[in-house]
C-alpha cells in the first residue's frame, strides 16, 4: 500500500478573457510516496507544487488522472481523519483564539470532551504556543500563525501529513522547530509530503524528494543518489592563517581567498574528503571556522535538467 | 447534521465578535436616541415617526449587515484562503455552507435583536412621558407588541437577502460585484408592482410578460412590508403573514441548493 | 454516476422550487389583493420638518416639488 499515490495528475487552467487559452499547471504527474516515508516535493515557485497539494486536497478538480491517499480515492471524506494538511501561509479566522480555533477542529475530527481538551492543549504546547493561545487571531504574527496552522495539522495524529512551505515565515529557531515536529512524526511511522523551493530543508529531512519544475516531475529519488547533488568540493574557512601556512595552502592547489584578519576563504575539489579537508587546516596550522560542501543548488539543477526533457528516475 | 451545528456554532462565534458589525449596530441603536429627537420637531405625530424610523434604522442597518455577512461567508474566506484548512478536514462541503449560513443567520438575528431591544427601550421612555390624553389618542400604544411581527417580517427578509449574498459568492471572486448584485436584487425586490404593470410603461405584450416573469421569478421583497400596517394599527392577516413566511423559507431553500450545487464543484484557485 | 444523479437531482429540485415560490406569489395575491392608491402621496404635515429633513438639499426639493407639479 501506498500513503500516496498519483496516475497521470493534470491540471489545466482556462485564462484570457475569453477562457480560451489552456495554462498547464500540472502535467500528468506520476508519484508514489510508500508509507513512513519523508517525502520532500522540491521545485521552483510556480512550478506545480501548490496545485499538487491542492489536487490532494480536493480544493481542485483534476482535468485528468487520479490521486489516492491511503489507497482511498482524494474525495473521501472518512479517509480525512487520518490526514493532516497545513496550507501555504495560511489565514484562519480573526475573532477566534488559537484555543478555540483547535477546538472546533478536533469536534470536527469527532473529539469531545475532556479528551479534546488534552489534545489542543497538549498540540498548542508541543508547537511552542503559550498564553498567547487564549488571544484572538488577529493578534498573531505571522509566526506564531505558521504555528497555529502546524497544530491544526497534527491535531488528529494523522497517518498522513501535508505540509506546503511548513518553513515559510519562521525565524531561524521557528524553523529548527518545524525541523524537530518532522523528525517526530517520521520516528512515529507517519508519512509526511512536504514541499519547499529551499534545498536544504529536505537535505536534513527526507528520504526521498521529487523535483517539479513547469508542471511537470523532473525527477524523484534519493536526494544523495542524485548525480547533479553529489559534492563537488569543500568549501572551508580558516582562521589564524600565517604566511606560511598561506604558502602551504598554495602549494597544496587550494584555492584560497582573504576574507579578513588572517581569515582565509578556500575552495578544495571533491576528490578530497571531508577528513582530508579537516586535515588540511590542521596541517597549516590554522584553526577550521567553518567546512561546507559545494553541491549544484536546485536552481542550477533546474537550469541544466529542465532543459533536458522528460522525467528521469534516479530511483 | 452535527457537523453542520459545529460549522454554525465556529461561524456565529466568529463573526458575532466582528468589530465592524459593533459599529453598524451601534449605528442603529443612536439612529433610535435620534428618533426621539426628531419626534420633538413634529407636531404631535412623534410616537409614528419614531416607530417608522425605529424600523427603517432596523432594516436599512439589517441590510448593511445581511450583505456584508453574506459575503464575508464565502468571498473572503476564499480570498484568505481560511476556507483551505476547514475543507482538509472531514467535512463534506455542502455541510460546510450550509452550517456557515446558520452561522451568519444567527448572527444576524442576535445583531436584530439587540436592535430591538433598543427600540423597544426607547419607545418605552417616550411613552412614559406622555400625557394620559395623549395616550388615548394614539392608535397603538407605545410599546405595540405588533411591532415584533414587523421586526420578524424583517428578520424573515434579512435571512433572504443573507441567503442571496450567499448564493452570489459561490461563484464569483469578486466581493464588490456580490455586494452590488445583492444589493441590486433588493431594491429591484421593491418594485415589484412597478415590474407587474410593466406594460404599462413599455406598450407591448412582450415587455409585459418579461415584467410579469421577473416579478415572480425575483424575491419580492416589497411583500414583507408591514411597517405601515403596524404603525398606523391597520388590520393584518396571519395568513397573510404565513404565506409570506412560507415564501421566505422557499425562497431561501432554492437559493441554498443552488449554492449547494455550485459549491460542491468550484475550484478553490 | 453518482455526480451525474447528484446534479439531476439539484437541478430537478431547483426546478420545483421555482415553480412554488411562483406559486406561492399567486396564491397571496389571489387571496390578500394589495390595493393600491391611485395616487401616491407623501403628505408631511409641517413645512419646518421637511426643511429640517432636507438637509442642505434645499435647493433640489424645492425643484423636485417644482417638476412634480407641473407633471400633474
């Protein structure tokens, strides 16, 4: 059985005045996601990744193909209790606090009664909403929304999650929050679909990612599989670089740059390894600030694969 | 059906706190303080015009309401895309409008009501400093308990005209073209006379039967009417009464299950 | 199918709702005949009130008075 599954998924939209000109949202897009899975859905603004989730959701009809969730078919309302989804920058209701906002939700879901109450508060709790629960929407930053819209997802214990930009108007701590929930439901057994146009999101994530870009599935598999994310280098930066050491640094065939006060900024090939390059700074006498992997980013990756063609799998 | 109740419930919770619904009803509540001024202006004819303007403050801010609920039901959910969230959950989406069309009909109704009330307490003020003789000659009393049938006359319209606002947001994305359709229908809804005799200004059968087909096809709402009856103590027939209830309940059935249908198939862009 | 019987059934309901609320206009008609003057007159019994009430539409009152007395 599949969490999710989807058979030639099209999307077309009538625009111009006279609704003549067809604009392809969605081009029959294949996917499986196997349950337990943290599927990462990358790809570009516009590229299809909203109208996806949309389709999932029934908030749109497909001009052709189907979509099954849970081996039900997307429009069935009973399968629903066993998702979760939380929209794009999502809007909810002004004059409702958090509380009683993640009250008519859980009643919707059927809970009633003491057990409802646990559930939001333990919900409000876990996304790191305090007081503030009791005060009404239109109060909140976008932040603490983003929050909201994360516990109304999760409010049921759902099998399957669907989070569109989950990451999308935190801070730097909001994110390693949302970071933290994923981690949780994946170690629950939940499968989570989530899509973002930031490649590192899903790097820390996902086990697989498809990439979408103009509607269509430019490829799918193991991110660490694909060939255009392998690791072409190492980019590190040092500090307490002596002359010498810069020498050294020269005659190894690092490419190095002054950044500041004896900071070095250097750029070693991917035939070297993370230990070698570790090794490196150690050797010159420096002291290692920072070692990153130099990879294609995704849009040099839409740059290159899009132009190709058709799908392919690096399964 | 219980989803339904727990949709109206988050509904009426939602916008009963509605800042901007505050304001109108404040509104109406001063227009009736001011009525008792303008009272003091005529001659002796204060108690009719401050129930009559009592009424017309209760409809014309109804009204303001009725729309501006009406499209906040669905346009701007839509347009703030709040709608996404709701329909993820296990609600089908006919259950979904018609437990928002409770919802606002509640809301509606408490809005009328503290309306009411403050009409009432005027009246009541007015009629306690009147003289004895003064009293005698009026043809209703301060304080008519007829003035409530002309308020759930009003309520009955209001509950429609919510309805049609409803029905216009279902399919159209723009809040200002429903607000005006809406609007349009109701002063269109008052000329119903005007559009039966329309042959009479347009001489030929056919503008006559076009005339006579819209005025039985668009909501009537001149029917529900009653405020001179009620103010100047003119006789009322409940059946009268019934049929135009009845009217209103069908009415407002039809404009739901065509909302219903169109709903059910929209494409939330 | 069930999209299709769902969609004859709404409209077959529309359809005969329509039919009620026409007839049920005839019907009060029939029975609670409205009778309307034949002239309609807004009688305002003190001429301060109707200034009062014209707000700083003097002008255009006194006018309208003016047209709708040569029309008759």
């Amino acid at each position: 059985m599949h969490a999710i599954r989807t058979e030639g998924l099209t999307k077309h939209y009538s625009v111009g005045f006279w609704r003549s000109r067809p604009y392809v949202a969605l081009d029959n897009l294949n996917l499986e996601v196997a349950a337990g899975e943290v599927f990462g859905f990358l790809g570009p603004n516009g590229a299809g990744k909203t109208t996806t989730l949309k389709l999932l959701m029934q908030l749109i009809f497909p001009t052709a193909g189907r979509a099954w969730i849970l081996d039900r078919p997307v429009g069935d309302v009973a399968m629903r209790r066993h998702i979760g989804y939380l929209p794009e920058n999502p809007t909810f209701y002004d004059n409702v606090s958090a509380e009683e906002l993640l009250g008519y939700f859980a009643a919707l879901f059927g809970y009633r009664g003491e057990e409802r109450r646990r559930r939001v508060s333990t919900l409000l709790d876990e996304v790191g909403l305090g007081a503030e629960r009791r005060l009404q929407l239109r109060k909140y930053s976008k932040g603490m929304i983003q929050r909201v819209g994360l516990a109304q997802a999760l409010i049921n214990d759902p099998e399957v999650v669907f989070l569109d930009e989950p990451m999308s108007g935190l801070d730097p701590i909001g994110r390693r929050d949302v970071r933290d929930i994923i981690l949780r439901l994946r170690d629950r057994g939940a499968t989570v679909f989530f899509s973002s146009h930031i490649l590192g999101d899903a790097e820390a994530l996902c086990n697989r990612v498809g990439i979408v870009a103009n509607g269509k599935l430019a490829a799918s598999g193991s991110l660490a599989e694909m060939v255009p994310f392998r690791i072409r280098g190492w980019d590190l930066v040092l500090a307490g670089v002596t002359a010498d050491a810069a020498a050294a640094l020269a005659a190894r065939g690092a490419a190095a740059t002054v950044i500041g006060d004896s900071r070095y900024h250097v750029v070693l090939p991917s035939t070297a390894s993370s230990e070698e390059a570790i090794a490196l700074a150690k050797s010159v006498g420096a002291e290692l600030v920072a070692i990153n992997p130099v990879r294609d980013t995704l849009e040099d990756f839409f740059m290159a694969h899009v132009q190709q063609g058709p799908r392919r799998s690096f399964d | 059906m219980r989803t339904i109740g727990l949709v109206a419930l988050h509904v009426f919770r939602d916008s009963v706190r509605d800042k901007v619904l505050y304001s109108i009803v404040a509104f109406a509540v001063i227009l009736m303080a001011v009525s008792y001024l303008i009272g003091q202006l005529t001659a002796g004819e204060d108690l009719k015009i401050i129930k009559d303007l009592g009424l017309a403050a209760m409809s014309l801010m109804g009204l303001f309401i009725a729309v501006f609920i009406g499209i906040g039901l669905i346009a701007r959910e839509i347009d703030r895309r709040s709608i996404y969230a709701v329909l993820a959950k296990p609600v089908r989406r006919h259950e979904l409008l018609l437990g928002k069309y409770i919802g606002l009909v509640g809301t509606l109704f408490v809005n009328l009501a503290v309306m009411a009330l403050a009409y009432y307490l005027v009246l009541a003020y007015i009629g306690s400093t009147l003289s004895e003789a003064a009293l005698r000659a009026a043809s209703a009393p301060p304080t008519d308990p007829r003035l409530l049938l002309a308020v759930m006359m009003i309520g009955l319209e209001l509950a429609l005209v919510t309805a049609l606002a409803l029905f216009w947001s279902t399919f159209s994305s723009s809040a200002l073209l429903s607000a005006g359709l809406t609007f349009g229908l109701y002063v269109a809804g008052q000329f119903g006379a005007d559009l039966k005799n329309f042959e009479q200004v347009v001489k030929s059968p056919a503008a006559g039967l076009i005339g006579r087909a819209l005025y039985y096809l668009l909501p009537n709402f001149a029917a529900f009417d009653i405020k001179t009856e009620v103010v100047h103590a003119l006789p009322l027939q409940p059946g009268y009464l019934a049929l135009t209830a009845g009217y209103a309940f069908v009415y407002i059935a039809l404009l739901l299950t065509a909302s219903v249908m169109i709903f059910a198939r929209r494409d939330f862009k | 199918m069930k999209a299709v019987t769902g969609t004859v059934a709404g409209v077959a309901a529309i359809a005969v709702l329509m039919a009620t609320i026409v007839r049920l206009q005839m019907v009060r008609e029939r029975w609670f005949p409205q009778s309307e003057p034949a002239q309609q007159i807004l009688y305002v019994s003190s001429p301060a009130v109707l200034t009062r009430l014209a707000l700083s539409y003097d002008a255009l009152v006194s006018d309208l008075r003016a047209s709708f007395k040569s029309l008759r």
